[in-house]
C-alpha cells in the first residue's frame, strides 16, 4: 500500500535528472506490481481525457479486393484501415467512445453494432503478422523450424545504408497508434511481435540474448567465430585446425545475408574483403552490431506512433512485458474468466445438460487456436478482455429453437454485434465438438448480422448430411 501511494504522488513528466526519486521508480522498475502501474497509468489517462468527435468515421472494407494475392500490401484489409484511418490517427484513436469508427463491409448485409468493427481490428492485426503485407516477416527460427518463437514477426530488413521509404514509415506509426489505441480502449490486439520490439518500444537493451530468441542460427554462427578466435590465440593449436580455419574464412567476406535473405555489406565495400585470422574479431564486432541495430529504426517508428497516443512519461513504470500485456491483452484464453460473464438467455441456465456440455468443450477439448477461432465467431475479436471490469457487453447463450429429430444436424448461429450464440440442444460432448469446430472453422456471421432479432428467426435447412443457411 505504500509503495502504491508513493508511486500515485510522483511526477513521471518530469525529464531523467530532475527528481532523484522519480527516477529511483523508473531504474527498479522491473520490482513494482504490474497491476500498480496499471493503476497508476489509468490515473494518467483520466487526468488527459480523451477526444471528443461528434461523428465517429464510416470506414469501408472491400473483403473482395483485400482477398486479391496478385495485389499485395495495396488491397489489404490493414491497407484500406491505414488509408482512411492515418491522417487522423492521432485524434480518432484517442476518443472518448467504445467505438472508434464503423466498418462497413461493402457488399454485405451488416450494421456495425460492434460485431465488424472488432472483426476489422482482428482482421487488421491479421494482416500485419502475415505475408500480406511487407512491413513484417516471420523470425528466422520460425522459417528454419528452429529454436523457440518460431511464431513471432519481426520488422522486415532495410538496406543499413538506405533511408526507408516515407509511406513504409507512415505504417510502421500507425501499428504504432494502433497499439496506443488499444491500451486506451482496451481493445486488444492478436500481434505476435517478438520481447525485442517491446523492449526498444519502452527504450530497454537489446540483447543477444534476445536475437537468440527468434534467430537461433546467428547466434550459433557467433558463437562458433568466437570458439575460432579463442583457438587461434592459443599457442598449442593445431596447425592443421588452424589451416582448416582460414580456409573456412577464405571463403566468407564482411557482408550478412538478413533475415529477408538479402546480401548487405557490413562496411563499404565489404563483399570484396575476406575475413582472416587477423580480422575475424573486427567481423565479429560489425556482426554484432548489425544484429543489435537492424531493426532499430523500423520500432522507432513504430514507438513514435505508440506515443503519439500515449505519452511516453506515462510508459516510463512499463518494462517490454507489461507493454506486450497492455497492448495484447493474456497470452491464453481464460474460459473461467468468460464463464463468470455469461449470461443465459430465455429459458436456459448454466445447469442444463448441453451447457455443461458446451463448458466441456472450451475449456478442455479446444486448443488456444480453437478457443481464439470460437472468439472471433461470437464475437469478432481473438482476445478477451484481462478481468471482469473490462467486460463491456457480456457473453449471451441464447437458445437454438430446433425439433429434437433434428438438433443434433444443425449447426450453432452466432451473433458478433450481440457477442452472443444460438446454441442447440447437442446430445453428446463429441456432437457439440463437432458442431463448435466446423462452425468456428468456416462459417462467417458478419454478413448476417444486421438485427439480432431477425436473426434469431433465420433456420437452417437440414437436408440428410448436408446442412444449409437461409
């Protein structure tokens, strides 16, 4: 309780240097209690307000267009969001409404009650891990199946010598903004960035260690030319290892190939210089360094988009994971966490046989993917909010209006604007399983999200096998 007290009293807008206690808090950062910054940071919030628009922004989504492969980056969902959405970033993102702007889809049938606008944010974030767009590509260890992380994306590579384009730039700010819009709303976001890009995001060291963790080979490679270099300063060393050696390094000069697969020289003109025994350290060195560095200005940009949404002082308390856990929400799905914010609808109750049933199925059948994919049915989002006073809306069971011969073909509606499900009366765990799984996997409600009500009347046709939507 103290240490909460004294952290409320102090003035984390002051710069380094001008308050000795302050900055004691900002160097033990790492000992304070997550939820003690968050308490802390809220405060900050409150005290800046929020933007008030009158209207907030219709933004149109051409699904057609964004599932174009030919026209990479320029059709994407991310894309159409960051052309209607950048120029005012900065003032949308930081309203006062649950709703920053309106999805429509153009060429269904919805109203955005809430349902597309946080589908458009999953598919947004969708988009920015993925090889739709150039701006990120997966880890090395993920496209050599090696190591650990091998699902994290990191900034693509840019020549070391060569300034990067504006419009990428503008991009990398506005994941930036994305990412303070989240902490802000609390509307997180499924981005699968590496503990370095947080890192630098909150202005701490990267490691070698941390370019381990998501590119093993480098650092095996390191490793190895650090083995030579100590072997060549011994003087019982082999002649024929020594040889074998600069043989080795004959072959290799002062240029990278990076994570992109592209050749980039350490030093000018450095294709044409070989390494040696003699300037193997010197190597070593400028490899470090572009290893350490090569994403910097990539995360620069992106941190400048991040504080243009939420001043930096406020972030000042944040280490790299609680800054992952603001922005991104927990790691894993916690079904208890749902649970406790269901509400059954009509005539059912959490004590009905194929509720518990459904209970069953989430929270010991399905796998984190599944569990992200039966999220993004009901209610268009893969993350739930953190604890229960986030739960703006709660998680409606309505009931599956079926005759029983037939309750166990059809398939369960859901609801995104509503976050609700229609969910039918299945006889077996296995049966509600199998129904959950081939709903969650390829049936899509945006289109049909309109009006909860009539939804609720639309039937599905139940032909032998074959089940049909109307």
């Amino acid at each position: 309780m103290l240490i909460e007290k004294v952290v409320s009293l102090l003035n984390f807008t002051l710069s380094p240097g001008q308050s000795i206690l302050t900055d004691k808090f900002r160097a033990h950062k790492t000992y304070l209690l997550y939820s003690t910054k968050l308490q802390r940071f809220e405060e900050c919030l409150q005290k800046i307000g929020a933007t008030s628009l009158e209207n907030i922004p219709s933004i149109n989504f051409d699904t057609l267009k964004a599932s174009n492969v030919d026209d990479k980056d320029e059709a994407t969902i991310f894309r159409q969001a960051y052309d209607q959405l950048h120029q005012n970033a900065q003032v949308i993102f930081r309203g006062e409404k649950e709703q920053l702007w309106l999805a429509q889809y153009i060429g269904m049938h919805s109203t955005d009650q809430g349902g597309p606008y946080r589908d458009s944010i999953t598919r947004i974030c969708s988009d920015i891990c993925s090889t739709r767009l150039s701006l990120f590509i997966l880890c090395p260890n993920g496209q050599t199946q090696t190591g650990l992380n091998r699902d994290r994306w990191i900034p693509n590579v840019f020549p070391p010598n060569k300034s990067i384009p504006t419009k990428i730039k503008e991009q990398y700010r506005f994941i930036g903004q994305l990412m303070g819009m989240a902490m802000r709303q609390k509307h997180y976001l499924d981005l699968k960035f590496p503990l370095l890009l947080w890192k630098q995001s909150v202005q701490e060291q990267i490691t070698m260690e941390d370019i381990e963790a998501i590119d093993m080979q480098s650092f095996t490679i390191i490793n190895e030319m650090a083995k030579i270099i100590n072997r060549n300063q011994s003087t019982d060393t082999d002649n024929d290892i020594n040889f074998l050696h600069n043989s080795i390094m004959g072959e290799l000069h002062f240029d990278i190939v990076s994570s992109a697969g592209q050749i980039y020289e350490l030093v000018p003109g450095g294709a044409e210089i070989p390494i040696t025994s003699d300037n193997l350290k010197q190597y070593c060195t400028y490899y470090c360094t572009y290893r350490l560095n090569k994403f910097h200005r990539q995360i620069e940009f992106i941190r400048q988009g991040l504080y243009s949404i939420i001043p930096s002082y406020y972030l000042s308390l944040f280490t790299a994971s609680n800054l992952e856990e603001a922005v991104c929400g927990k790691g894993q799905i916690d079904i208890e966490l749902l649970k406790r914010n269901t509400i059954y609808r009509y005539e059912n109750n959490e004590n009905q046989p194929h509720i518990q049933r459904f209970w069953k199925v989430l929270s010991e059948l399905f796998d984190e993917d599944q569990k992200k994919l039966f999220l993004i049915f009901v209610c268009g989002r893969s993350i739930l909010p953190s604890k229960d006073e986030e739960f703006t809306s709660k998680f409606n069971i309505c009931p599956y209006y079926i005759t029983n011969e037939e309750v166990d073909k059809v398939l369960p509606r859901s609801h995104t604007c509503f976050f609700a499900i229609d969910l039918p009366e299945y006889s077996t765990t296995e049966i509600m399983y199998e129904r959950l799984s081939y709903a969650i996997t390829h049936c899509s409600s945006i289109d049909g999200d309109g009006n909860m009500l009539e939804a609720i009347d639309l039937r599905y046709l139940v032909l032998g096998d074959e089940i049909l939507t109307i």
